[in-house]
C-alpha cells in the first residue's frame, strides 16, 4: 500500500478532530456506558495523535485510528485503575448489550444514537444544543459558550448538570422507537435549526451554521427515509446562499428586496433545489419542507417584483395548516402584502397576538409605512427598534425609520 | 433496572368539571387496569393517594428538640396528590407509565428517579 504523504500540522488535525470527535465519542460512550469517560478517552487520543501524526504523517483511516486509540485508553485505565471494578460497575447507565469487540461497520451509526440522546425532551433546549455541540460538534465549551453570550462557567454548569442528568435518570442511548420517532425527531429537527439560526444573525456565527448544515447532512446521511430531515438540509443550504448577500460591509443588514441576487450562492441553490424536490417526491410535506419550498420560490426570482407571489401565499397557507403558529400567519400575512397590497396585509397582521416579538412590529412598521401612515409606521419602527434582539436588527430598523423621516414622504413600494 | 418516584400533582382550587359517579368509576377502572399491568410486568414498586394537604403535619428538629406544626411544609398552590414509585429500566420506560396514568387522571406527572439502587 502507498500511502500519501500529507503534510500534518494542528490545522489538519483539527479538521480531523470536527469530522472524527463526534463518531469516536458516540462509539465509546456505546462501548462504556459514560459520557465523561468517552470524551476524556477521545480527547487523550487527539492529543497522542497531534503528537505522532505531525512525525509520522497521517495513518490510511484517521477516524478509525482516533476511536481504536482512544478505546485501548479507555481498556488500560478501567485495567488499571482501582477505580476500574467501580466504573464498570457504575457506567451502566446506558445499554452495553452490543458486541464492543465490533471496530467499525455497526449497523447503526453511534452518532444517531447520539443524537437522540443529547435532543431528549427531558432535557431543556439550552442544554439539547449545548450537549449536541459540545458530543457531536467537538465543539469546546469555551466555544459553544461565546456563541450563546453566556459565562463560559454558565455553559460548563449547563453541561454538567445536562449529563448528569441522562446519567441520573437513565435517559436511554437508542434511537426511539418508529411509534416515537415523529416527535422525537421532531426536536433533533428544531435543535440543528436553533444551531444554525443562532449563527445567522450576523456574519460572525458563520462555525454555527456550517456545524448545523454538517449536523444535518449527516443526520440525514443516516436517516435517508425521512424527507423531513432532508427538507430541513435544502432549508438551511437555501437560507445559507443568501448568506454574503445579508450584510453590508459594516454588519448591518440587507433586505431581501435590497440584496444584490448575483451574490447567492448558486451551487448551494442548485443542491437545496435537488435536495428539496427529492423530499417532495415523497408527498408527505412537514414544515420544513414547505419553509424550504418557500426559499426555492425566492431563490429562482430574479428580483422582488418578479417573485412568483402567489405561489409563495399558498405554501404558507399550507404551512398554516401543517404548523399553525403566529410567526407563520405573519409571514404569510407579508406574502398576501405582495399579493393584495398593503392594507390587505395590515389587517391580517392586526389581528395577530404577537407583541413581544420585534418582527411584528417591523412589518406593521413597512407596511403602514407604505400606506403612507407616516406617524404611526414611525411608532411601530421605535416599538420593534426597542424589542430587536441584536445590534444589526436594530440599527437597521433605526435607519428604514431615519430614511422615511428624511424622505418626508411615503415610500416607493418597498417592503 | 432504577427506580422512579412518579407524583402525581394537583392544583388547589383548580375544579375541573365535577366528575359524575359513572365517569369517576370510569376512572378508576382504568387507574386498576394499568396498575395491574404494572403489577404484572414487575414495575409496579409502591403507590399511594394521599389526603389533602391541610391533614399534613411537620416536624423539624430545633436545638435537639422536634418541633410540631400543623400544615404542609410548602404553602403551595400544587401539591402531591399521590404516587407511585416504578422500577424501570431506563427514563423512556418510566415516561411511559407516567404517560398512561395522565392520560388517566387528567393531572400532571414528575417522574424523577431514585438515587441509588440498592433497596
């Protein structure tokens, strides 16, 4: 066999460490029944690896290598510890009925099992995306910590007491049953989307987003009968191609109308559009799949004016139905704008019990804004100024409001 | 296999619908039906209803010396109604009966586990 001589710094390790970490740790805590011990014995073995691999050049399956190193980590120190007869005893926590001694080709990919576990509806959302990121990711905590502008110490709490939990209560290490799994997947879905969402804020979470988008390809990867998952991918490869046309130079944000469309990404188009009409094909359209069929419409329109609208009003007419939440009545209420003009939408969007949420307020803002309802659009502008949850949001909402008062008069359509 | 303490918990004042004769014998035909089912799987540990809080007495140890109160020791709109106490082997397994019972009694269920195993 030859073998090719990559050059081996810590930049390939670590590449190796996202791709491996969450496999490797997944397979050990099958094989040991604990969490902690999985991670410790992992990361040791990164560690040797970043130590020989710089000298010796990369051996032919880098993952494979990581999880056999760190298993005879694991073996020598149960061997070698007094503490080991304990460990053995204690780590029971998860099934060990599968055959350990199977190195890789399990029939069931670990990181499914994995998964599950860290989304279980025991645990809080906080703690399912901090243990998803943190087993599954590799990510570190100091990392997973700055994403969520929490202490790092808060985050390190959030874990622990998170894996002490599914150690206390004996959350299972499976993948539900086909009676659960419409729920059960149904929170992997909405953590991975919480991921990547938390990263699109500004241009700085783009790590989240991509860690969300691999999440999910691998979880679709494995789970290739559920178009569910498959329509969350095309949703989240379809809101990434817009992702460099979002912001300005400096941070703040570009509307949809206002973005330069040469800007999206066409591949990442053309893979959510193959990906999404592979799902459709099923016939059995969930949420995310219509939110994604939704971004298809706008990401094959030239411009804003030349959006197929109505296309775009009857999905979300038909993702009411699947989902019927308020967040999706005023989207839909902002596509009827497009359709039926302003006031039409206005009292969709009047009837709607919203009013934490800053979005509610920023489209009441434009379209009275476009009523020509100048003070009242102004009033709005500040109300959703006041509720936007990041700097971007709201300088940009103080500056649609500082342009319409420059203007003096009502806006050019806009929205 | 652990152990799970699943209490069963009431809202004071919170009167649902009275129940009628037929629909309280209802319920407590199909409260036996999953209690034997518990019985005859080996999950079935202890259970119990208890009376209304104001019958609760406390006692705390004050300088060496118990002290007697009359009333619960939480003045709490929620209290525990009843119990069971399960032997399950993981929380799933637990989350199921909890499951069964609600849907039963129409009240909500915190299933937490016991701390160790031995007894």
């Amino acid at each position: 066999m030859t073998l090719v001589k990559v050059k081996v710094d810590e930049a390939v390790v670590g590449q190796i460490f996202r791709e491996e970490y969450g496999r490797s740790v997944a397979t050990l805590i099958r094989a040991f029944g604990d969490i902690d011990f999985a991670e410790d014995v992992v990361q040791e073995a990164f560690a040797v690896a970043l130590d020989r691999w710089t000298s010796d050049g990369l051996p032919p399956n880098p993952g494979a290598w990581i999880t056999t190193t760190a298993r005879n980590r694991a073996i020598d120190r149960l061997r070698r510890a007094a503490r080991g007869r304990e460990l053995e005893r204690d780590a029971g926590s998860f099934d060990q009925t599968d055959d350990e001694s199977q190195e890789t080709g399990p029939v069931l990919d670990d990181r499914l099992r994995l998964i599950f576990t860290c989304c279980h509806p025991a645990l809080s959302t906080e703690a399912q995306i901090a243990l998803t990121l943190r087993l599954l990711g590799g990510l570190t905590t100091a990392d997973v910590a700055s994403a969520f502008f929490v202490p790092e110490a808060t985050m390190a709490k959030r874990l622990v007491r998170a894996k002490h939990k599914i150690k206390a209560a004996r959350i299972p290490y499976r993948v539900p049953t086909d009676a659960e799994m419409v729920d059960r997947l149904g929170t992997v879905l909405a953590v991975l989307y919480l991921i990547y969402n938390a990263g699109s804020a500004g241009p700085a979470g783009a790590d989240l987003r991509q860690e969300a988008i691999r999440l999910t390809r691998i979880i679709a990867s494995l789970m290739p009968d559920e178009p569910e998952i498959t329509g969350l991918l095309a949703l989240l490869l379809l809101s990434e191609s817009r992702q460099a046309a979002r912001f300005d130079v400096d941070g703040s944000l570009i509307r949809l109308a206002d973005q330069d469309r040469a800007q999206w990404d066409r591949a990442l188009i053309d893979e959510g559009h193959a990906l999404l009409r592979a799902c459709l094909r099923r016939d059995h359209p969930g949420p995310y799949q219509l939110q994604a069929a939704i971004n298809a419409v706008h990401s094959d329109a030239r411009s804003i004016e030349a959006t197929d609208w109505p296309q775009i009003v009857g999905l979300y007419d038909h993702l009411l139905e699947v989902s019927p939440t308020p967040v999706v009545a005023l989207n839909r209420a902002i596509a009827v704008g497009e359709v039926r003009g302003p006031a039409a939408a206005l009292a969709l969007v009047d009837h709607l019990e919203l009013d934490g949420y800053y979005l509610l307020h920023a489209t009441r803002a434009d379209l009275l804004c476009r009523l020509a309802r100048t003070d009242d659009a102004a009033h709005a502008y500040a109300l959703a100024a006041g509720l936007a949850p990041s700097t971007a949001e709201r300088s940009f909402l103080e500056a649609r409001l500082a342009e319409m008062q420059a203007s003096g008069s009502p806006q050019q359509r806009r929205r | 296999m652990a152990k799970y303490l699943l209490s069963v918990h009431t809202v004071e004042g919170e009167v649902a619908e009275p129940m009628t004769e037929a629909q309280m014998k209802q319920t407590s035909e199909q409260l036996g039906k999953i209690e034997e089912q518990m019985k005859s799987t080996g999950a079935w540990f202890f259970s119990g209803r208890l009376h209304d809080p104001d019958t609760a007495t406390v006692v705390r140890s004050s300088q060496g010396v118990s002290v007697t109160t009359d009333g619960p020791f939480v003045e709490a709109k929620e209290h525990v109604a009843g119990f069971y106490i399960v032997e399950a082997p993981d929380l799933d397994a637990a989350l199921g009966w909890a499951s069964k019972v609600t849907a039963c009694v129409g009240k909500p269920i915190e299933v937490r586990p016991f701390s160790g195993t031995a007894y």
